[in-house]
C-alpha cells in the first residue's frame, strides 16, 4: 500500500536522525568507541498498524532497534546510555516512538543476557503498580514453533515476545547499576526472541524511561492513562534537556585549553580549587564550560543541590530580600548547595550590598569545601569596583581566560551545527566561512540558520558560492572595523592613561611602551599606512612604528612583562586583554 510505503520511508529517515542526534550527545571519540563497529540504526513499527492506518494515522508500536555486535556491548550501552538513546528518540520520533538494543549477526546459538530458562509462556512487564506489586499480561503459545523465523520484522508480536518471567527491578539494579529499593530505577524490558539458532538469532534489551510518570507518556500501551499536567511536565522536562549544555559537546581547541585544564582539575577534585574563575570575551564558551562542569559534577558526584544563576538574578533576589525581611531564606538557598555557578558576575560590580553578601557566601562555601565557579566577561585586574577582600578571594583560586576562537575551532563547531540541522555543505564552503567569521559562537549559529534556509530553498547540496551569498552580511558584520581611535581608546583604558596622552612627545616609558604596543595593533588590524600610524601617534616617522613592531615581537618571544598600574603583566596577556576589547583575534 502507498501509505504503507510512506511510512517505511519516514522511518527510515527517522532511524538515520536518531543516529544523527546520538552522534551529536556523544561525540565522535564515543560513538565511534561503541557504535562505530558494525551497529546498524532501524525503525521498526507494527506492520498491521501500518496497513491499517488511515491517512495521517501514525502507526503504533513504534521502535529504534539498535543492532550491535555482542551481549557486552548492548550492556555497556545500555548502562552509560540510557538517557542519551531515550532523549534522542524522543526528540526526533515524540514520545511514542521507544528503542531496542539488539545483539545480532551471525550468532550460532543465543547468549541470554538476564540467566533465565526459556518457558513456552510469554510474559509482558508493563512495570510496577501503585501498591508495588508488578502487573503483568501474558499470552500462551505452542512451545515448539513449526517455521523458523528468518526475518525478525516480519514475526507476529506474540512471536517476538518469547521471554522468560523476569524481575524488572532485579534486572535493573544488575543491568543498569542502580539499587532496586531506589526511586531512579528504570522501567527495564528484556525480550528475547525463542527461534532456532540461525543467523538472525538476536537478543533484545528494551529500555524505556526512568521513572513511571514518563513510561506513562512515552510508552504506547500507556500513553492514554497520562493527565495532560504529566505530559507537560515530560515535554518542559526533554526541552530542557535538549538545551542543556553537556561537558561532552564541549568543543576543546586551543583558545580554551588552559581553562578546560583548571575545570578538569575541579572535576577530579571538587572543592580543592576554590573558587574557579573564568572570563573571556562573549561567544567563547565561558557559560557552556561552566554549565557544562556543573552538570557534571552533578552526575559524576551525584550532587542534588548544584546551582546554576546570574549575577542580575543574584543582585535581584538579594534586593528582594532587603526590601522583605528574608534573608534567612536567601542566604539558606545560596549557602546550603554543593556548588555554586554564577554567570555574568561584572553585574554585580558597584554594588556594594550585593558584593559583600557574595563575598560572605563564598567565604562559607570555600570554608566548607563546597565548589564556587564564577563567570566573567573581564579579567580580574579589569573588574573596577571589586572590592579588595572580594579580589584576594578569586585570586586565591584559579583564574582562567578563554580567547576568541581559533579557525579550526570555529571549523569544527560549523561542522557540528550543520550535522545537527542536516545540512549538506561542501568542505571547501566551511573552511571559507570559518576563515573570514568571527570568533563569536552565537554567530556560527546564525549563520548555519541562514546555510538550513538557503538549502530548503535549492533543496540540493550547498557549493561555496551558495554559502558565501547567504551569509556575507553576517561575515562581514562579525569582523568590527578596527579603526585607529579604537586602539588608542583601549590602550589608555588598559594602562589608565589620560586621552590622546599617546600622542605626547614625552618618552617616559609609562607612556612608551603603551604607545609602541597601540602602533603594533595598529600594524595588526588596520590597513592604516606605517606614514598615517607614525602621524597619528604624534607625528612620528614611519621608522618609529617599524622599530615598535619589532620591539613588541620581541617582548612576545623572550615573554617580557610590563608595568600595568601597581602590578607587572607579560605583554601576551596584556595584548589578549586588548584584542578582547576590540573583539578581534
């Protein structure tokens, strides 16, 4: 039938996004660990629904089978997972659709993976009732079977469901690795399939979700039972998970290598480090690396009270509180956690009640081991306003800068996006795009809507033309015009000189080096003739910016430092502290 061929199609598709999506959760290094030897990626649904489904009719039954080569691997799967697989499925196919892990191909006899004898009895487990009594339903067959089943897609379903009377909840706690008393414990389903030993012989481990509210939307047979607050809840819940931002899609390059390093050493030991201090421009993954470590702590420790806000919704609710009378609630919410994430904190700079209860709060979580990471779009000596006691706390932690990102990681992270969203881009157009944007990650996002929309409009594989006239305006746009006055804006600011003091003729070497420095971001930057620099910087000839350029080129070789206020900084930094202002680099 045509609406039977139709669906196959769709499910196929569906089958290679499921694939997609995993891919995408786990990283390549993963997927290829255990996935990338022979797994095959499926959909499979009932077939006599399918044929008597109407027009517009989805279905039911419907199933991602997972084949891999062995009982270890679909354990291993099955136990690091679970989630992954579920919330993939479930973005893709809704929640109707569930997933199977089949041990298949080329198996002369069958290998159960749960010990029990086989019965001629088939038994369903549809899960644990209210009063903790497991429900079941089971169907009777012949125990001998007259025709061995050659296709496995093509058996009845009261065929398939051949299993054994299993615990789910001893299956689950010795499968997965979770206790059975706790309330985590999965709604586990193991079939296995009663045919002779031939070369379709597979062993099936069926999983569904964690717990019996999203059984109840996910799972066909029990989706009707479900009050739409539940499936409002499952759904709310899966969005979030899909935006969450995992220490696995972390892309590491070498802008963000030294602060991937200092949240590697909080993750091996949590609170040993404290507070953990990162900052960078925007668009460089500061908040995804902090989010990112949170979660992970999260299920690494399994830590229940890990807090993730702003620094505006800190200042907000401590308001709140002022104004109120509540800072005992205010103060039991932000003190009693594990670890503490606030994003932003340069919000709260100038304020001093709101500083003074933030300095208090990282005392008592510093003092009880309890993990403090801040987020910053400046580095510490930029943040004016701070307060001395606040600066000697973050500069007993660890304090790490995260640059503009590299080419190759911004090559990376479009290659990335354009498999999420399924795009078909030639090799050649990412590294162009990749050369001539910026290093801002919220624009590699726009731009791969503009590559999805452009695609949708040929319907064909998008060449570099293609993608260069869909997104030049916002290459363009992603590279600031770095005009000369820019430079000397951000030198002053840098060394707290006054305007145009560059431009003196004084030749003190508080104002020297600054000078020598705007000269070779200018020699950078801008295509500004070394005749118009030296002019510009008080009517010096062009040999004075030839002999800056190649005194800065030395400092950054012999890494020299330079007198910055009270303190003395190396010239790389101080020059990534620049480039970041201008946001270039």
């Amino acid at each position: 039938m045509r609406i039977a061929h139709e669906v196959a199609v769709r499910q196929n598709m569906l089958a290679q996004m499921v694939e997609s999506t995993v891919r995408q959760r786990l990283g390549k290094e993963r997927m290829d660990l255990w996935f990338g030897n022979g797994a095959t990626w499926t959909a499979v649904g009932d077939e006599a629904a399918i044929s008597s489904a109407g027009e517009g009719i989805a279905p039911t039954g419907k199933t991602i089978r997972i084949g891999v080569a062995n009982s270890f691997m679909a354990d291993c799967i099955v136990k690091m997972f679970r989630s992954d697989l579920q919330a993939a499925v479930t973005q893709c196919g809704g929640t109707e659709w569930g997933y199977e892990v089949v041990v298949s191909g080329g198996i002369s006899s069958p290998k159960i993976v749960e010990d029990v004898p086989p019965q001629p009895q088939i038994t369903y487990h549809e899960g644990s009732s209210s009063n903790g009594q497991s429900s079941t339903s089971s169907t009777s067959i012949s125990p001998t079977v007259s025709k061995p089943a050659t296709n496995i897609s093509s058996m009845a379903p009261t065929q398939r469901r051949t299993a054994s009377d299993v615990d789910v909840q001893s299956i689950a706690s010795r499968v997965v690795g979770s206790p059975s008393s706790s309330d985590e414990t999965p709604n586990l389903r193991v079939l296995r399939i009663d045919a002779p030993a031939t070369d379709t012989s597979v062993e099936l481990l069926r999983l569904n979700a964690a717990k019996p509210s999203a059984v109840a939307s996910s799972h066909p047979l029990r989706g009707s039972h479900a009050s739409s607050d539940e499936l409002e809840m499952d759904r709310l819940l899966a969005v979030r998970k899909q935006n969450e931002r995992r220490w696995d899609d972390f892309i590491l390059g070498e802008h963000n290598r030294f602060a991937y390093t200092g949240a590697q050493m909080v993750l091996e030991r949590p609170g040993g480090i404290n507070p953990l201090f990162i900052h960078g421009p925007h668009g460089v993954g500061k908040s995804h690396l902090a989010q990112g470590l949170a979660q992970q702590l999260r299920h690494q420790y399994r830590m229940r009270r890990v807090l993730v806000l702003t620094g505006e919704q800190f200042t907000i609710e401590y308001t709140e509180s002022a104004r109120g009378g509540g800072f005992a609630n205010f103060r039991r919410k932000y003190r009693d956690v594990e670890t503490l994430v606030i994003d932003d904190v340069q919000f709260c700079l100038g304020k001093s009640g709101t500083l003074v209860e933030l300095r208090n709060t990282i005392d008592m979580l510093i003092r009880d081991r309890r993990q403090v990471i801040l987020v910053a779009d400046r580095g510490l000596h930029e943040m004016s306003g701070l307060g001395s006691d606040l600066y000697a706390r973050l500069s007993g932690g660890m304090s790490c800068s995260i640059e503009p990102m590299d080419v190759e990681t911004r090559q990376r992270l479009l290659q990335k996006l354009c498999l999420k969203h399924f795009v078909s881009i030639s090799d050649e157009a990412l590294d162009v795009i990749a050369k001539q944007c910026g290093g801002d990650a919220r624009v590699l996002h726009g731009i791969v809507h503009r590559l999805v929309a452009q695609q949708r409009i040929q319907g064909s594989t998008l060449n570099t033309d293609d993608a260069i006239r869909c997104t030049m305006d916002l290459v363009r746009a992603s590279q600031p015009i770095v005009r000369l006055n820019d430079i000397e804006r951000a030198v002053c600011e840098a060394f707290g000189l006054d305007d145009e003091m560059l431009r003196t003729k004084t030749k003190c070497q508080s104002v020297s080096q600054p000078r020598m420095l705007a000269m070779f971001l200018a020699r950078k930057y801008t295509r500004t003739a070394l005749s118009e620099i030296g002019e510009f910087f008080g009517n010096r000839q062009h040999s004075t910016v030839i002999s800056a350029q190649k005194k800065v080129e030395q400092w950054l070789t012999s890494d020299d430092t330079i007198q910055v206020g009270r303190n003395r900084v190396t010239v790389r930094e101080i020059l990534r502290s620049l480039e970041s202002n201008l946001q270039v680099g």
